[in-house]
C-alpha cells in the first residue's frame, strides 16, 4: 500500500472517524446526492463496485472510461469509489483536486504483485526495451513506466508501436500474454496476476457450457488462457457489457468480477446472465478489495471529506507522464 495511504488511515483511526454510527433512518442515497451538490463533488464507480454504490454514481466505468472522466472533470471533489490504483490515477490527473477514496484497505492483488523495487531491478535487465504497463498498478510502478494501457486499449497501443520495439508489459501476465498472442509480439511479461480472474474454475465452466449450450461464454482478458480458449469473446469489462447488448444472444457466462453483471441486466433485463464458477468453496467471484467500499462508507467519505488520497509531487509527475500517453494515444487511435 501507498506510504500516504497508510498514513493517512493512521490519521483517520486517531480521529475515530472509522467508528463513527450512522443513523438508520438516513436515506443515504438522498444525502449522498445532497452531499455531491452542496461540494460539487463527483461520484466516479468501477463496474465492480456494489449495486447500490453504481447506482448513486455520477459516472460508471472501467479503468479507461474512468481515467478519461477524471481528467477533464470540472468537479472541486473527486470521490472514487474502486480501489486505491484509481484514486492515485484521479490524483495523478487532477493534482488540485481533493480525491476522495471511502475504505484505504481497497488494494489490489495484481498491484501488489509488482512492488517498485523488485521491478525496477527487473526493468533494469533489459535496457532495451520500453515498458506499457497496465493501469492496473501504483505510482511507483507509473512513475516507471513510458506508456499506460487498459484492457481497452492494450492491443491497439501495442501494435501502433514499431515491430521491432522491444517491450516489457507488467504487471498482469495473463493479459500480456493475451497481447502477445493476438498481435504477435513477444513482450517480456512480469509475472503478476489478478487474484479474482485466475480463480475461475475450467472445469466448472465447461460442465456450466454443457447445462446451457445456448449462453455464449465471455470472458475478460486477465483469465487465464485456458478459460481464454474456450471462450467466445473475450474483451475489457466494458466490451463485454457492450457485447451483450449488441450481440443478438439471450444467454451468457460472465467470466469476470460479478459486479459487472447489475450493469448488464440493468441494459438487458429480458436476457439470462451467469457468472462464472469460481475454484472456491464459496462458489464466489467477487474482488474483496472492491466490496470493501460500501454506501455508508461513502456517505462518511462525502460528509467528512475523508479519507484523502495525497502524493509526492515528484512522483506524481513521473507517473503522470505514462498516462498521458495513454490518453493521448487513445484519442489519436479513437479509442473511447
């Protein structure tokens, strides 16, 4: 975790501001919308966050549509209700701005898996080559980075490079390695991986594909490559919600965080949608990290303005420069 974050939850707990009680008969989505108006705060939502939280949101994405909406908002506060990479992105862009993030123990398991130290001796063994690294990452690993990229535009951003770039793509390689396959390039891969997309179970989803021949199988690239090769489309969260409302099929198997599925049925209620079976005893696919945040928390987060993401400056602007890029070569690829 982020040294500021850390620090900064130190200070939050000092005040008492985690054990502060709600009154239960608060209607929290008539004060939260209250609340974003009277501070003219902004409510950015992953797609994996919790219905009741996508539904009191001002804007619902994924990394990239996210990333996008928090550089050119006009908002005094930006509230981001995902994981502590996103809010550090919002920060990143918006460095007057206070960003807000309800719960600080919102991590990420594929962050985690690539600390700053471990690869910048790793980036330092292969002089020649630049690094993309997936959004999905901290600061540091930013701030180490030439250029960004989402599941959304990772593949167009690989192949308008120079075939003869060499390329470190960190952190997740499971993607990376989706890339390299579908364009044909042989990017070194860092090894880290998403804790929720890898645990999906392949023989599960096979005997699920025999119960329900007709549901088509989408999948998110961050899956590992055998749930990949039997799927019928594979795409960033939000190609696949795009995907089932424009495919013209009835009846899908969602392989990716079961919180995109409220969106998806919200678009398409007359179609049938199910998840895909995790390895667990559980039987469950949803990010920890990402059910931590919840309405009440948000409320507090809104009321009190807290917690606050803040960041070295020096850091900031190393970090911002990668995301740039991105955005830049987005819009000049038109990717939205």
């Amino acid at each position: 975790m982020n040294v500021n974050i850390g620090l900064a939850k130190e200070n939050l707990e000092r005040k008492g501001f985690l054990d502060i009680e709600i009154d239960p008969t608060l209607d929290l989505f008539e004060e939260i919308a209250k609340l974003k108006n009277e501070k003219n705060a902004v409510l950015l939502a992953h797609y994996y966050q919790e219905p009741d939280i996508q539904d009191v949101a001002d804007y619902i994405g994924d990394s990239l549509g996210l990333a996008q909406q928090a550089e050119k908002t006009n908002a005094d506060i930006i509230v981001f209700a995902g994981v502590h990479f996103m809010a550090e992105t919002a920060k990143i862009l918006n460095p007057t701005k206070k960003v807000l993030l309800p719960d600080l123990h919102a991590g990420c398991s594929l962050s985690d898996s690539c600390p700053p130290l471990l690869f910048k001796a790793f980036k330092d063994k292969h002089p020649d080559h630049i690094v993309i690294s997936y959004i999905n990452c901290s600061a540091g690993i930013k701030a180490l980075s030439d250029i960004i990229c989402t599941s959304s535009n990772a593949k167009q951003i690989v192949e308008s490079l120079p075939a003869e770039q060499k390329i470190i793509f960190a952190p997740d390689k499971n993607l990376g390695a989706y890339i390299n396959k579908t364009t044909g390039r042989n990017m070194v891969l860092w090894n880290g991986a998403c804790m929720v997309h890898e645990i999906f179970s392949l023989e599960k989803i096979t005997r699920l594909k025999e119960r329900h021949p007709e549901a088509k199988m989408i999948a998110h690239p961050e899956c590992e490559e055998a749930v990949l090769k039997i799927a019928d489309f594979i795409g960033s969260t939000t190609q696949l919600l795009k995907y089932t409302q424009h495919s013209g099929f009835d009846s899908f198997i969602v392989a990716t965080e079961a919180g995109i599925l409220h969106q998806m049925q919200l678009s398409s209620p007359d179609k049938t949608f199910i998840p895909a079976p995790p390895n667990n005893a559980c039987a469950c696919n949803d990010c920890p990290h990402m059910k931590l945040n919840t309405l009440e928390k948000l409320y507090l987060c809104i009321k009190y303005e807290q917690p606050e993401i803040l960041m070295d400056e020096e850091l900031r602007l190393l970090a911002k420069k990668p995301i740039s890029k991105m955005l830049d070569m987005s819009k000049e690829l038109g990717i939205i």
